[in-house]
C-alpha cells in the first residue's frame, strides 16, 4: 500500500502501523456482520440475492 520511505518507517514506528489496523479492524467486522446477517432457509430474507464479495486492492 505505502511505499517503505524514511518517514513512513519512522511514522510506524512511533504511532504504529494504522492503515494495517484499520484493514484488520475492517476485517473483523465484516466477519461478524456476516454471521449475524445469516438468516435461516425459509427465514424472512429468503428469495433476495446474496450479496457477492469482491477482492480489495492492497
């Protein structure tokens, strides 16, 4: 994503890597958001098309 500079290594190793975090936090969230929004056959969202999930750039 970034390219490795001085400045950048030195952001990193002061504040942490945040655009990795914010990446792993999105992550997890869209896992638990799927397993939430799993309805059960026959359940009130039956019929309506499953939503296709598209590789991210990185």
């Amino acid at each position: 994503m970034f390219q490795e500079t001085p400045i950048y290594s030195r952001l990193v190793a002061e504040r942490g890597d945040i655009p990795t975090q914010v990446r792993g936090e999105a992550d997890r969230i869209l896992r638990e958001l799927e397993s939430v929004m799993r309805v059960a056959p026959g359940g009130p969202l039956s019929g309506l098309p499953v939503q296709q999930h598209f590789p991210r750039a990185r």
